[in-house]
C-alpha cells in the first residue's frame, strides 16, 4: 500500500488527538460563589462550589483572599471544608477600602497544597465602601500572598467555557485544515490551465469536496461552541457569516461544475473560477473580520488564541490536531481522487 | 512603447464604441432599470409606511446589485459565440476585460446615479453628505463591475447563465458590499462611522485584487 507510513501517522495523532483531548481533565475551578453581593462591613459566609476540586483532600492547607487590585487584598478568617466540591469561607469585611468609590468588585483567590492556586475574577461585589487612606490593618499587600504552583496534566478551567474548551481541538483545527486544502486545490487549478492535464482538476475537484465537508464540519462544531457560550446556534458574529459566505463560493463551484456539460471546458472554466475564489478567500476571512468586532477571540477586545486560552497542555494536543486532522482532508480527497479518476478512465479512456 | 500604448487605447475605445452601440440600439436598459427601481420602492412603501435613511440605503445598494447583475451580464450574453471568436482574433483578450470593464464601469455610474435620482424623486432624500455618498457609488460601480465581469464571463459559458450568474456573484461580492454599505451609512446625518479612509482602502485592495485576478485569468476563460 503506497503512503502507508502517513497514513498510519495519521490515524496515531488523530487517536491521540480524540483521546487525550477528551480524557485528560480541566484543571480545579471555582464554578460559583454565593452571595455575590455584600456589604461593606459585615461578616459574611461565602459559599464557594468547586470544579473538579478535592477540598477535603486539602482540608487545612487551604488559605483564601479577596482581592481588590493588583496592590491590595485581605485573607479569609475560617474556612469550613463541607465536601470535596465546596467550603464555605468566612469573610469579615473592612469599612473602609483604600480606594474611592462606593462599589467594588473582588476577585476570590483560594490556594491549597493538593490544586495550587485558583481566582475567580469579579467573585463578590461590596457595596456602601468607605475611602480611607492609609489602609486598616486586614488589607495586605497582594505580592506577599504565596500562591502554590499546579501539579499534573490538565485543560485550563475557563469560566464560560468550561468542558467545551475540548471542541478546540476540534473547530479550529478545521479552519487550518479547510484553508490548507483550498490552497492546494487553487495550486492545482493553476498547473491545470498551464499544461492542461485533466488529472490536476479531478484533484482541484476532489480537494474542493473534502475541504468544502471541513467548512461545514467547522461551522457546525462551531455553532454547538456558539450555543454554549454565546446563547445561540447562530450568532451573527462575522467570523460565522464569513465562514458561511467561504461556504458558499465552493458550493457555487459545484453548482458551475454540473450546469457545464462539456467536460473540456468544465475543467477549464471551473479551474479558472477555483483560482477566483481561493483568492477571494483572502478578505472574506482574514481582512473583514479584523475591521469588525467579533466575539470570535482576537478581535474585539477578547483575548487572542494564546494566553490562558491555549496554554502549553493544550498546545501539545492542538497542533498534532492540525496537522492530523489536515493529513486526514488531503487522505479523503486521495480517496477521491483515485474514484473520479476511474471514473475518466471509463468514460474517455486512460 | 508609444506605439503599444496607442493601440491599447484605440483598440479598447474601439470596443467600448461598439458595446455601446449595441446597447443604444436595443435601449431597454434604461426602461428595465425604471421599472425595477419603482418595483423595489413600491413594495416597500407598501409595508413600512415611510423609508428610512438606513433602509434606504439598503434599497439602494439592493436595487443596485440586481441591476448591475443583469447589466454586465447581458454585455455578454447578448452576442453569440462565434462573434467572440471573430473579437477574438482581432483583439488580445486583456484588451477585452478591460474594455468591458471601461464599459462597465461607466454604464453602472450612470445607472448609479439615475437611480439616485429616481429614489431622491420617490422616496426622498435621507443623505447628508452628498460627496461621499457619490464616491461610494463610484468605488462600488469600479468594484462592482469587476467582480461582475469576471463572473459574467463564467456565466456565459452555461445553458443558465443567468441563474449561474446570481449563485457565482452573490458570495464572492459580498466583501465589497459590506464596505459599500458601510461607506454609505457615513453619508447619512447621524452616522458613527468616521473611519472612512480604512474602509476605502480596503476597498481599493479588494478592487485590485479583483483587477489582477482578472487581467491573469480571463485569457484562459476566453480560449475555452
């Protein structure tokens, strides 16, 4: 069998990829905290829930604080450890807060020996704050908190997206993958019109069908992320429409293709089209989406791919899945391929 | 060099001359586009009561895709293959794109700016600022009659061009849309959009694009 060692190398990655990506764990989390409003100078009972926590395990290591900027934050008085997946934290909030304004919001810092450290941004708001400077006593300075370094192999745990952060290995790699195989495609439509070789636009015409599936793989895998994150199956964000429209040229290329019936100038015209809307690709999907906002990350003020989003775990699944899932596009279309060619050679001849 | 450049001019005015010949003589254009923006109106009309800066311009832009649609691809279709043939033993067919293009662009001006006057007739005048509303209809007919060149060509080649045309268009014209209608809302009075020169020239590198797409790859289309 020729090719049998990136076929196997395909199958390998793309294991790896399914199993890793949907076995290994999210990292600890705090899911919620209860109440999210206090008021400033009252003792009060956090209740927190954790994400995949063993507070129990953790029991007396565990320290918490409410942060109020980068300089200040102030420690918890009692921690009560009810069950593996939630504590109740006992708070004693300062009158007077060494910033202006009446409300702020906190963030809830937790760190323990068995998780290493978790911050929940914006936990609690406290209301009725006085300003006061120099600061009371409780407030502390943020840099001297120590924070305890995480253990093991585990998905950063983000708070909207939770679980579904595993659909990354599975949406983005798509849009590579759709992009790599359009552009090999456009590559052969242009031998095509050079030297005129029937077989470079079976394999244009073959590209264009797997590459066409993984736009619609990506938008549908998209649209479930969508649902989860955003509210709703379509969200108008214009990475979707434009996704949509890319969508739509290849589809129109099909469409071209079967209302010519000379197979000649088929092959030729539908070559030339081809070329036409790969290069079209180029401000439908890398220019327009940066002059909008988008909900998409990157653009808009969201986070690029990278940071917190994409960490170096995930980094050791996603690229494999790009290169595995594309090896996989351009294995379908060789499959295809061969079958359109048999096809020719029935109907015209080797 | 003086001598190219001068048969490069004569050639394609020479071509101009011809389609607009033919399209005087059959004259139709001018009706059909009446009609057709006095339909759209109409039917409006008839469902919101009153027309709206923002859906005016949606109207606009809408009527004005439609008939450059119909337009450019009549430019093609109305002459028969072997007539190609004979232009085409005469003439490089860069010279044709570009002749076609000429053409195109100054019909769609013209059409632009009629249709300007109709609507401004029958459902009023919600521009503020006139200039830029002009140059959006002139980067949009440049745009515009590029795209649909290029396409049209394509179209020609089928039994249902004019079918073809609409499926083939659409996607690919919609980058240069959103820029059009985005131009067009800085001409309304109360507008947010003050970037105007990013959406130009975003604009203009889609145009050339378009234009070295075009002038590389319409000799292959014309040999079939």
């Amino acid at each position: 069998m020729k090719g049998i060692w990136w076929k196997s190398l395909t199958v390998c990655i793309l294991l790896y990829v399914i199993l890793a990506g949907f076995l290994v764990p999210l990292r600890p989390g705090i899911s919620d905290v209860s109440p999210g409003r206090v008021v400033a100078g009252e003792a009060v009972v956090l209740k927190v829930e954790g994400y995949n926590t063993f507070f129990t395990r953790a029991k007396d290591s565990i320290h918490a604080w409410l942060k109020l900027n980068d300089e200040y934050a102030f420690p918890a008085k009692h921690i009560i450890v009810s069950h593996d997946a939630s504590i109740d934290v006992q708070f004693e909030i300062p009158d007077t807060f060494p910033l202006r304004g009446t409300v702020h919001p906190m963030s809830l810092i937790l760190t323990d020996d068995t998780h290493g450290s978790f911050v929940l941004p914006n936990a609690v708001f406290v209301r009725d704050c006085q300003y006061f400077d120099p600061p009371d006593g409780i407030w502390e300075n943020v840099t001297l908190i120590d924070l305890q370094k995480v253990k093991g192999f585990y998905f950063p745990y983000r708070n909207i997206l939770h679980e579904t952060i595993r659909n990354a290995y599975f949406h983005i790699p798509m849009w590579f993958g759709m992009i790599i195989i359009f552009i090999a495609s456009a590559w052969c439509s242009l031998r095509y019109i050079r030297k005129g070789n029937a077989e470079e636009d079976l394999k244009a015409l073959a590209l264009n069908s797997t590459g066409t599936l993984f736009g619609v793989l990506g938008l549908l895998t998209g649209m479930l992320w969508s649902k989860f994150t955003w509210g709703s199956f379509w969200s108008w964000d214009v990475k979707q429409n434009t996704a949509a429209i890319a969508v739509l040229i290849y589809l129109a290329y099909f469409v071209l293709r079967n209302s010519l019936p000379d197979p000649d100038r088929r092959a030729r015209v539908a070559a030339v089209y081809n070329i036409f809307g790969c290069a079209m690709l180029i401000p439908l999907l890398f220019v327009i989406p940066r002059l909008t906002d988008s909900l998409h990350p990157g653009s808009g003020g969201n986070p690029a791919l990278g940071g917190e989003d994409l960490d170096n775990t995930m980094r050791t699944i996603f690229y494999p899945a790009v290169i595995g899932w594309t090896l996989l596009g351009v294995w379908i279309s060789e499959l295809r391929y061969r079958l359109l060619r048999l096809h020719w050679w029935i109907i015209f001849g080797k | 060099m003086k001598f190219h450049t001068l048969t490069l001019l004569s050639h394609i005015l020479a071509y101009i001359r011809k389609d607009l010949l033919l399209e005087l003589r059959r004259g139709y254009a001018l009706g059909g586009l009446t009609v057709f923006v006095l339909c759209i109106v109409f039917i409006i009309y008839l469902s919101f009561g009153e027309i709206e800066g923002r859906l005016w311009i949606t109207l606009y832009w809408i009527a004005f895709l439609f008939i450059s649609i119909h337009t450019v691809l009549k430019g093609f279709a109305l002459e028969n293959n072997n007539r190609y043939l004979y232009y085409y033993s005469l003439l490089r067919p860069e010279y044709i794109f570009l002749a076609k293009w000429i053409y195109n662009t100054c019909m769609l001006v013209a059409l632009g700016m009629l249709m300007y006057a109709i609507l401004s007739l029958v459902a009023g005048n919600p521009i503020d600022d006139q200039g830029i509303f002009l140059l959006t209809v002139i980067a949009g007919a440049v745009g515009i009659s590029l795209c649909f060149t290029f396409v049209s060509a394509i179209a020609v080649k089928s039994d249902q061009s004019a079918t073809l045309m609409t499926i083939l268009s659409f996607p690919l014209i919609i980058p240069v849309l959103l820029h059009l209608i985005r131009l067009s809302r800085a001409s309304l009075p109360d507008t947010m959009i003050t970037d105007i020169a990013t959406s130009l020239i975003t604009l203009g590198s889609i145009d050339l694009l378009l234009a070295g797409l075009g002038l590389l790859l319409f000799p292959y289309l014309w040999r079939s």
